[in-house]
C-alpha cells in the first residue's frame, strides 16, 4: 500500500525526487567553511603578502566570501530554471490550474467554499 506523505501543504504518494546538485552544493558551503577555520585557516593566516592594501589572511575571508556567494547565486538560478521548466513560478508555487478544483473558481475562495 502507498503512504501519503505531507510535502507543505499538500500530501503526494510519491517522494520528490534527490537532487544530487544539492549534495555536491553542500558539500562546496562545508568545505568554504572549513578553510576559514584551523586546519586551512592557518596555511593562510599571514600578514606579510599585502594584497590590495590588505593582508592576505583578509583577502583570503574576503575571497571564500565571495566564492560563497558566488555558489549561492548559482545555485539559485539553477533551482529558479529547474523549477520554471517543472512548471512552477519563481517562489515555488504550481501554477493555480493544477490546484484548484473543476469546480472551483480562481476567484472563489477556500473559507467560501466551504460555507457553500
């Protein structure tokens, strides 16, 4: 027998598929992350190679700042195209033809139906 799974709001009986873009994202975030901390940080937490007017320990934060939120715009665009292709707008919701019932009026409302 097939179980309903609760996805938000609405229940589905299958499982969304697993992105595996997502695992490799992850992984890119942890491993920004751990070269700010000890065993990365300090191979390049020097003063003396001045670059920009600054030492390279704050270029270096700097970089893996913008290499983060370089990812993190990347990937955005590519859920955002993933989701438009799917049929989705861009925050995610399926387009009200596919929620809404025959007999119910995009215009009419949940609370109104209900009444009815």
């Amino acid at each position: 027998m097939i179980s309903k799974k609760q996805h938000g709001l609405m229940y589905s009986v299958q499982q969304p598929a697993k992105k595996p873009v997502v695992r490799w994202f992850i992984a890119f975030l942890v491993s920004i992350q751990f070269s700010l901390i000890w065993p990365i940080y300090p191979l390049v937490g020097y003063i003396e190679p001045i670059m920009l007017g600054m030492p390279f320990s704050i270029v270096w934060v700097l970089f893996c700042l913008l290499l983060s939120f370089s990812g993190l715009l990347t990937y955005f665009l590519w859920e955002e195209h993933g989701q438009k292709q799917q049929g989705h707008d861009v925050l995610g919701k399926v387009e009200k033809s596919k929620l809404l019932p025959k007999d119910m009026s995009p215009n009419e409302s949940f609370s109104e139906r209900v009444k009815s």
